[in-house]
C-alpha cells in the first residue's frame, strides 16, 4: 500500500487540559465574580454611549482585543499576543477582537492588512463574535475621535500648543525636573476650538502646531505632562484617503478604540504600563461628558516575548529585508510568522509555544529551543515518515547479481507512521546501487563508529543486513563508491531477519527509484544569543552557516509531497515542502527542525 498523502493524516486529538494560572486569569475571574462588566450592552457594533446604550446585555462575558499596526508582518512575539487575548477570550466565553490601529498613515499599507488576517486566520481564530467578520479598523472612529477632541478643548482639558518641537522637549524636563508650562495653555477654550479646527481645515503647516491635553506639566509621570494628542499631517490614508490632514496620536486614539468596543481587558505589553494613566485620564473625562460608556476599559500589562537568536524589531527587520541579507518577510530563518509558516512551523507549535513560555509580569529571555521543542514535539505525532539522502554517494552491492539475480529489485516497505498504522505503508525498491550519506562510511573509524568500514556489518534499514568491504576513491582521495555484500535471508520482517546481529543501521534510498530533491538547511540566522542587546550591531552576528542547500536523493513515496506537507526525514529531522517553490517534479524541502536540539549541547 503506498503512502497517503499527509493532507489526510488525521489531526491529533484535542485535550482537554486545564490551563495554568497566571495574573490575568485571575484577574478576569475576579471581574466575573464580582459581575464588573455585567451591566454592559452591546449595540451589536461599536460605538458611543448612546449606541451602546440601544443595545442588549452584552452576550461576551468579556472582549478582549489585538489591534496591531499595518504598517509590517507580525513576527513571534505578535504571536504570544495573539494567543494570549483570544485565547483568554475563548476560555472565558467571550469574543476577541481583531482591530488595525491605522491611525499612521505614512507607514500603513493594504499589503500588512492582508497579511495580518491571514496570520490571525492561520492560527485557527476568528474574530469580532463571528466566522469571516470584518476585523475593525481605527481610522473608522477618526470622526469620534476629532469630536471627543473637541468636548475636551470646550471642558478645558485640552489646548492648542504653538511652540516648537525644539521648545515642547525642554519645557518638558525630565525625571529629576517638573515641565514648564506652555505660554498657550491659558488659551480660552473658545480660542482652543478655533485654532483646533483650524488645524482640522488644513489652515496651518505640517508641524506648526499640536492638541495637548491639559493635566499637570509637574507630575512625576513624565507622560501626564500634556501629552500631545493630535497633530497636523498630511498623508494620504490607505482607508480615508485625504479626508484628514490631522491624525490622532496613538496614546489618544488607542483608549478610545477600546472604549468604543467595549473592551473590557485591555491587554499590552509593559512598555505601556507608564501611559496606563493617561489611558484612565482621558476615559474619565470622556465617560464624565457622556460620550462613553461606563464601566470603560481597564489595562493591563504582561512581559513581552524575548527570544534568543532573533530581532523582533520592525525597522531591524525591515533592514535585513531591503539589505538582501534573507529573501523576503517569509524567508524560514525569519522571525515573522509567515517565516515561520514557510519553515515548516504549525499553529499547533506556536499555540504551544505561547501556552508553554506562560504569562508574567516580570521580562525574562525565552530560549530558541523552547520554540524549536514546541515543533519538534507537534510534528513528532503526525508528520509522515521518509528516508533521504542528503549528501549521497552510492553503496554497490557487488555479489547482487549473484545472490538475488541480475537486474531484479527488491520490494521494501516501511509504516507512513509508526504510531499511525492506519495511515498504512509506503512502498520503495532495492536493488544493486542504493544511495547512503556519506558520513556513514569511514575507512577508518573511530571509536564508537557502527555504520560502514571495511569488514563491519549494517542493516539498510528496512532493508537487508551487508557486509562492507571497502571504497573506491578518486585521486583526490574522495571516496566516489563504497562496496559491500548483500548477506542472504537478511531482509527485515522475513523469517530469519534476525540471525545476524549488528549494531549500526543506515538508511538509503535506492538509485533506481530515488527522486532528486533540493533540500534547504536552515540554521539560525544569528550566532549572538541576544544579537541587538546593549547597542550592538545587529548584522555583524548574521550566522554565515544560516543556510546551506544540498542536492538531496529522497525516497518515492514523497513524488506525492504537496507545497507545505510536512515530513520527517529519518535520522535528519522535519522538513516542510516549500509553500513558494515545491511542486511536482521539482520538489523543494526546507529543514524545520533538526531531532533534537543541538545548539544547547
């Protein structure tokens, strides 16, 4: 029976298991308890007060929501993140929300869109309370967003500022001196409001002036210090094209968007913990207006995902990409996940993954090799066995024609699965010339070498049990053959099989139905642990190695690979058929992940 395609293994089984605590479960559990969100409605979209205020008791016990930028390819530590709120809301009877904070237009593009919901999709979630919903997007609250600018002008918290870039630094201090105040801030709001909307109606330069919100230029929280909350920009928005030349800035647009869903638990990474409170300013002063909903959205900070031997910045990234030092975003040493993706990495690993490394307050550097496990034991348990030569030099039987007749080839079988028999067996041939590893011949071995030198004996695994006899060499000294001798009635799984004992087993693939295969080895890009700590330049810690392509000979039953199944190469790893360049009669592997970790010996 030949192999099945591994399209139709069947996935592994799901369990069941509880999940561990950590600080923000307990805190969700706390709200539930306590019936903190209980009161909410849901207008079935968002919205302002009087929206939501039409609606039903909200159905979601709780929303949490990712809201990435568009402005790149999400990578890793996206991923935790991703995992992590609508996980907590699928646990919790909620709903998560897939939000893109494109409030930046000069960076923004369709192109990341795109790539963010395929990413999302990817990893198994929808979003928004249903199948296929559109995500939301920020730049659909600019015209809330403009008139909540304008309630805090008239209640005066917020003012118009006209000073440079230059002077807003050094009226700003710093942590060991309180900011000076704006020689505008004792505008009338009345006056705020005019000049607002003058910004609003392109009557001023790029730059030449800011909304700040008045709150307290002495606080020891350097983002209390009349944080600027929108400013003049010229840019065309990939979604409202030129409608606005004044955009929100993030720390402004990102509470409201959360208001405006409805978020309950605002989850972010700690580098926000300092604009939590400017987050809770400006909700309290909205909510006090009537222009939100109350109870508004609480935030909470976890450790993001450090990773040794990667760079996760966007700008770092961006550079390895336009530099030509990797291929593309979806090169398979990248950390991005659609680089992931084409390495061969599942959503069952990073989902894994992102359970496995926990959530924490506290920042801590996560081993590649946790990462690396994750795959290794995910596709332990359904990817299709195969045997291929890597680095092939042909093994002649000599005495083939003499024991088993000239010209015949032999059939071999093997399990698809060793632990699936119901995925079958997958069918190849042996015959006279069989291609092996190079490394698995030595003509003089050293100490605990079991594999083939002249006068040893190995079983070609699955197949038959030989004897070596020795090598032919060019004049270079470069092995071109190795020699060996079929020992009779050796052949696994017929009576008999087992009356000679060897220690050293090979595999092989026979030359007369081995199919040439290009084989990517990828390593990992960096050879630094930490490649960008402490000032250091990046690029000088590229890894040379991180990629090597060989000429690989592999087995016939991999004719029916389809781009992005998965196998394990017997003794050298898990390998993925290129999504981008596999297809039938030019078949494309990428190494995945080796057996076992060898960076950490």
């Amino acid at each position: 029976m030949s192999a099945l395609p591994p399209s139709k293994a069947p996935a592994a089984a799901p369990v069941d298991t509880p999940k561990p605590s950590n600080f923000l479960r307990q805190i969700i559990e706390s709200d539930l308890a306590a019936g903190t969100y209980a009161q909410r409605k849901w207008a079935g979209s968002p919205g302002d007060a009087a929206h939501q205020a039409t609606g039903q008791p909200d159905p979601a016990k709780i929303r949490t929501r990712f809201p990435p930028e568009p402005n790149g390819y999400l990578h890793v530590g996206h991923a935790k993140s991703i995992c992590l709120n609508f996980g907590l809301a699928r646990d919790y009877g909620g709903v998560c929300h897939l939000r893109f904070d494109d409030t930046n237009p000069e960076k923004e593009d369709e192109e990341y869109v795109k790539a963010i919901i395929d990413t999302v999709k990817w990893l198994g979630f929808d979003w928004n309370g249903a199948p296929d919903a559109p995500p939301f997007e920020a730049s659909s609250y600019f015209d809330f967003m403009y008139r909540a600018a304008e309630y805090l002008v008239t209640a005066g918290h917020a003012y118009v500022d006209e000073q440079t870039v230059e002077q807003m630094r050094i009226n700003r201090g710093d942590f060991g001196k309180p900011g000076t105040d704006s020689p505008f801030r004792t505008r009338t709001p009345d006056e705020n409001l005019a000049r607002l909307r003058e910004m609003r109606d392109g009557l001023h330069e790029d730059g030449s002036m800011v909304l700040r919100a008045k709150i307290d230029m002495a606080s020891p929280n350097i983002n209390l210090r009349d944080p600027a909350i929108y400013r003049i920009r010229r840019a065309t928005h990939h979604r409202t094209g030129d409608k606005w030349c004044i955009y929100p800035m993030y720390t402004f647009a990102h509470p409201i968007e959360d208001a405006l869903e409805q978020i309950t638990h605002s989850i972010c990474t700690l580098e926000f913990e300092d604009q939590r409170p400017f987050y809770d300013w400006l909700l309290a002063r909205l909510c006090e207006g009537g222009l939100l909903a109350s109870p508004p959205p609480r935030q909470y900070e976890f450790a993001r995902l450090n990773l040794t031997y990667v760079v996760t910045s966007k700008r770092k990234l961006a550079q390895l990409v336009y530099d030509h030092k990797v291929s593309g975003w979806d090169d398979p040493r990248m950390p991005t996940i659609v680089g992931l993706r084409r390495r061969g990495y599942t959503p069952e690993a990073i989902h894994l993954f992102a359970e496995r490394i926990g959530v924490t307050k506290s920042d801590s550097w996560i081993d590649y090799s946790t990462l690396e496990g994750c795959l290794r034991e995910t596709l332990d348990h359904s990817a299709p066995r195969a045997m291929a030569v890597l680095d092939p030099v042909k093994l002649v039987l000599t005495n083939w024609d003499a024991v088993m007749g000239a010209g015949v080839l032999d059939a071999c079988s093997a399990p698809v699965h060793p632990h699936l028999p119901e995925l079958g067996k997958r069918s190849f041939q042996i015959g006279k010339e069989v291609w092996i590893e190079r490394g698995d011949y030595e003509e003089t071995p050293p100490k605990g070498f079991f594999r083939l030198f002249p006068g040893n004996k190995v079983r070609l695994k699955y197949g038959h049990v030989i004897t070596c006899t020795g090598a032919v060499k060019d004049a270079d000294g470069r092995v071109t053959e190795v020699h060996a001798e079929l020992i009779p009635d050796t052949k696994s799984g017929t009576p008999g099989a087992d009356s000679v004992k060897v220690k050293g087993v090979i595999t092989w693939v026979s030359v007369a139905d081995g199919l040439p295969a290009e084989v990517r080895m990828y390593d990992r890009l960096f050879v630094d642990a930490q490649p960008d700590a402490g000032g250091k330049d990046f690029i000088e810690s590229l890894n040379p190695n991180s990629l090597k392509v060989v000429q690989a000979i592999v087995e016939p039953s991999l004719a029916a690979a389809k781009a992005d199944d998965k196998f394990q190469f017997e003794r050298h790893g898990y390998f993925v058929a290129d999504r981008v360049d596999h297809q039938a009669g030019k078949m494309v592997f990428n190494l995945a992940v080796g057996l076992k970790d060898s960076w950490g010996k």
